[in-house]
C-alpha cells in the first residue's frame, strides 16, 4: 500500500523526502474560525508546498465493457501539513467531464432546425474531442480559495472522459456511481490505486471523512448526482446553475426545445461534447450509448417523456439524499433555466433537509457569494455550530444590486405571493387589455406563425399578425412577481403540429444600449399542443378544433417598476429555442377560456392598487 505519491506545485516532480519541511515547523497548523467562517490559515496559503498527486478510484459498473469495473481518475490538493503534522482535514470535491477538453465547435455539430415538427433533420456530424491535460493534475478550480481555508480538494474526470475509464451516458446511472465510488475512497471503505490497471493501493489517510461538493453547470449536476445515492459522508452540496433533469433541458411540456446559445443542440450533441475518454474506447461507447440508447430514446419527433428521459431526472431519485443542500441560479439564465434548481430545492425542503436557495438576476452561472459557500461547508464539513441552519432560506439579489448583496426573504417562493388570476380582452393585431375582471368574451384572435420574426421584434412592434399581446394597465406602484406563472391556453392549430411560446415582458420594451438584463423580459415558457393531455403520449391536432392546456412558466423573482405594463405575448416558433417549420401554421386563442395566474407578492390586493388610478 502507498500512502501517498505527492507533487509539489511548482516545481512538478516527485516528493522525495518531507523532513525538511518538517523539521522547520515551529507550531502545529490547525484551521481557524471566525464568526462561523473558516479563515485563512497562514501556513496553508503557499502553493508551492501544496501536496498534489493523482490515483484512480475503482466503481461498481463497467460501462466501456471491457470486463473490469470502471475507475475514476481523481486528483488530490492538500496543505503539507497533511503529511509533515499527520493532519486530517474534511475534502471539497469537485468533478466534471470538461476537465480533459471537449469537442470543438464545427459546422453540422447541432441538429437542422428548419423542418416541419414531427421530422427528423438530416443527419449531423460528429466531432472528435482532442483529449488535453497533464498528470497529476486534473484541475486547479477551487484550491486558491478552500486550501488555504483548511480544506482538501479533489477533483474528479467523470466516466468516459480524460483518464477514467467507462463511458459517458450523460445523466446515467454510471455519472452518479462514479462521484459516489470517489467518496467512498475518501471515507476509507474502498481502496485506490495508483494506476488505472495495478494492484497498488493508496489510501486517504489525510481525509476526516467529511466531504462537500460544488460545481457550475455540468459540473453543479454531479453534486446532486451523488447525494440522491445516499452516500454517507457527503454532508453538503453546492449546485450552481445545475441540470436537475435531462428532459427539462432539451424539452418544454412535451416540445424540442434547445437550451439557450445553442439552438439544435440535443444530448447526443453533448454526449459527443464531452466523450474525451480512451480513443480506444470511443467507437465500442459511441455504438452503445450515442447510436443506440440515445438514439432510441431522446424521441425528436414527439418531445414526449419517456423511460429514457425518466432515468435522467435527477427529481426522480431524491429518496436517499441526505445532504445539506445550498443551490444557487439565476433568474435569467436560458441554457439551464431556474426551474432546475427550484423543483430539487423544494423536493429537498420538502423532505426535511436543510436548504438554502440563492438566486440572481443574469445569466448562466454565478456561485453565491463566499461568505454563504463559507458558512455552509464549515457548518457541515467541520461541525462548526454558526446558525447557518436558521438563517432565511431564501437569498435573491435585487434588480439592481450586486451579487454580492442578495436580499434574504423567509423563503422561495415569497411566502406573501398568491396567485393573481388576469384575463384576456381583445386588440390584435395590435394590443389586448390584460385584466382582473372576467368579461366572459367570446372573441377569438388568431396568429399566424413565422420563425424569422424575432420575441423581441414581436414584443416591440405596435401590431403584427405573428404574435398576439395582451397588457395591463400602466403600473402606478411597482408590481413584485415570485414564484412561477402559470398558463391555461385554449387554442385551436391549422396544422396537426405547431410550436406554442409564450412570453411575459415589461413594456414597453427598451432596446437602447445600457439596457439591464431584467428591463425587458420577465419569464417564458413553451409547450407542444399535442401534449395537451399527457407529457408521455401526444397526439396530432385535429385543425380547427379547440385544446385546452396548462403549464407553467419558468420561475422568477422579479419586481415590475411602475410607469412599465406587465405584457403576456402568445406567439408560435421562437427562433431562439424551437424549430423551424415552414411559416403559415396559425394559432387561434379563445380568450374566454384563457387566463394567466401571476404570484404576486400582496396578492390581487396588491395588484389591484398598482393597476388602479
């Protein structure tokens, strides 16, 4: 057994003795706190007396089928003290399948939009991923700010990627096995090796057996990944901006939806994004999961959910979590929108966990501020009683407000938000009223459908037949939207299948050049009318026949100045996240039997006084 095999950062070469070092401490090192925040420590701030080595780590799967059990190549960052002093300190984990490179960004990568919903687009390319980096280290995220807090970090490539072994399935089963295996090592029950093929084992021995995740994106998912196996010493977790469920990330209610930024994109497209692992083994993992499982399963014809996404939805598997749990998102963020972190955040509070949820007004990523990563870990990692447990469960930084400076409120949703229920009046093609009152009208407004239109050029024009938009009344007092709206939309297609969007929008809408990120947009949300029953079985349209359906917009926390109105647009094709089919397809709405539900913080009361003179 070889306890260790360190590298010290600067100079790359193997430890040959740590007597030295030793012999010149004058005092043991030992973390420090203050006011419930572990604080730099001196002598764990030098880089270059940091211990660094790597090994591989053993799983219960072989995904690449080669007849052995899949390791996992793991990376090591610890003060010398762990060696020179025997010191042992709990481990922030961090693991991802970016770390050896991905797959560059080539014409065809991301499938055809422009077709008719219900076809496949013609076949894209597949790029190769140039696999990169160096041993022993996997990654430097993280070590400048939690080593020279008292803190351990490893860092993990995830199956199919860089040096471990196995095959990617992006949202496997084998991506929540493989952090779970890495964990089990740091908690001495498995054992290590120092190759991804020996026999000579390596040991934790520095580890106090508590262990914390954090991560962005991707990297934010496989946290959550490993706390639904339960894993005991995994105490806490950080999901920044998380892909909580495959599906909610390449479907809306039952329609192809992209992520933002990256239209035509799917999972097999990610899946060849990431797959950096033994080129050996690519072509055996291509044939079995991109070519066979993905393909058979992602379904780009109906959107409908099915097994296969089912067993990518991380909500599904929330039984055995036990760890604490800090998620952090933004409101505006498009590529992995906030209700990925909402439904695992309110799965969690529900099931007794201690939660906190942080939410900002950008895009994708942004981590909490540190002194809440700070307060979290030492809580849980070092046991360290600082009341983080009664803080306000809900952070939000304010439209106007740094990052830095979240607001704190009892919860998330605001526990004052109720559903304020608004109905439709007629206007197109110009504007319709948006109102409390229920005029029971009969009308029925049509649009007809055009992808080359863009939300935003639909949300300023003055009137246009692609796009129906209904407002309230100009705001007298600020309006604060929390929590999610919700739609009920009944509509009749010319066609059996048609693209519905759906956007709620401050107007008028400003496009000058120091417009703010919450100005224009409030939320939006998509569904496929062939869902209108079930998000497992569409059907086709029969034309001209009514359907009714209701779904949710993605959550927000947002407050509505006055002197701006509150706008619902109905449009067909978004050309930012649908497909593309031929325009022409029109969307007739009966208001009568439409209505929006917006949580508003006071309720219709509140509401009320802002619409009213």
């Amino acid at each position: 057994m070889k306890k260790y095999f360190p590298l010290l950062f600067t100079a790359m070469a193997f430890l040959v003795s740590v007597g030295p070092a030793y012999s010149q401490m004058t005092e043991t090192s030992a973390p420090i706190f203050k006011d419930g925040e572990a604080q730099v420590v001196p002598t764990f701030q030098d880089p270059s007396k940091w211990i660094r080595h790597d090994l591989w780590v053993p799983t219960e799967f072989d995904t690449d089928m080669d007849a052995k059990p899949d390791r996992m190549h793991v990376s090591v960052t610890r003060p010398e003290q762990t060696e020179t002093e025997g010191l042992k300190l709990p481990v922030i984990y961090i693991s991802s399948p970016y770390f050896a490179g991905v797959a560059p960004d080539i014409d065809g990568v991301f499938w055809d939009v422009r077709h008719e919903l219900g076809e496949m687009g013609k076949e894209r390319v597949h790029p190769e991923v140039i696999r990169g980096g160096q041993r022993p280290i996997i990654s430097n995220s993280h070590i400048n700010t939690w080593v020279p807090r008292g803190y351990i970090v490893v860092h993990s490539s995830s199956p199919g990627t860089g040096l471990s072994q196995g095959a990617p399935t992006v949202g496997g089963d084998n991506e929540s096995l493989a952090p779970k295996a890495v964990i089990d090592w740091l908690c001495g029950r498995i054992p290590g090796y120092t190759t991804p093929d020996g026999n000579e084992t390596v040991e934790a021995y520095w580890s106090t057996g508590k262990v914390g995740m954090t991560g962005t994106s991707y990297n934010g998912t496989i946290p959550l990944a490993a706390a639904t196996t339960g894993v005991d010493g995994l105490e806490a977790i950080i999901p920044i901006a998380p892909n909580t469920s495959y599906y909610h990330y390449y479907r809306s209610n039952g329609l192809v939806r992209s992520p933002g930024g990256y239209l035509g994109e799917d999972i097999d497209v990610l899946y060849d994004y990431i797959h950096s692992g033994d080129e050996s083994k690519r072509a055996g993992n291509n044939a079995r999961i991109r070519d066979t499982e993905m393909k058979n399963g992602m379904d780009r014809i109906t959107g409908d959910y099915n097994d296969f996404w089912a067993g990518r939805d991380y909500l599904n598997d929330m039984e055995p979590m036990k760890a604490a749990l800090l998620m952090s998102h933004g409101f505006n963020d498009w590529n992995v929108m906030p209700e990925h972190s909402y439904r695992i955040y309110k799965a969690a509070k529900d099931k007794g966990l201690p939660t906190q949820i942080y939410y900002h007004q950008n895009g994708h990523g942004g981590p909490p501020p540190l002194k809440m990563m700070n307060r979290w870990f030492t809580r849980y990692l070092y046991g360290i009683e600082n009341g983080v447990e009664n803080d306000p469960k809900a952070w939000i930084v304010r439209e106007n407000d740094a990052m830095t400076n979240p607001t704190p409120y009892s919860d998330y949703p605001n526990p004052d938000a109720t559903p304020v229920q608004l109905h439709l009046l007629p206007g197109a093609p110009e504007l319709g009223g948006l109102t409390l009152k229920n005029t029971k009208t009969n009308a029925k407004e049509t649009l007809v459908d055009d992808y080359s239109v863009s939300g935003a050029t639909l949300a300023m024009a003055v009137n246009s037949n692609h796009r129906l938009l209904y407002v309230t009344p100009v705001l007298k007092e600020a309006v604060h939207i929390s929590g999610s709206p919700r739609l009920t939309i009944d509509l009749a297609s010319s066609k059996p299948a048609a693209n519905l969007s759906v956007w709620l929008v401050s107007l008028p809408w400003d496009d000058g050049k120091n417009v703010k990120i919450t100005d224009n947009l409030i939320t939006r949300g998509w569904a496929d009318p062939q869902n209108h029953k079930s998000l497992t079985q569409s059907e086709p349209l029969k034309p001209g026949k009514f359907y009714t359906l209701t779904f949710d917009l993605m959550p927000d926390d947002q407050i509505i100045p006055k002197g701006q109105r509150i706008g619902l647009m109905i449009f067909s094709s978004d050309q930012e996240f649908t497909l593309w089919p031929a325009p022409g397809t029109e969307l007739t709405v009966d208001l009568k039997n439409t209505h929006l539900s917006v949580p508003v913080v006071g309720g219709v009361k509140a509401f009320t006084k802002a619409i009213t003179d």
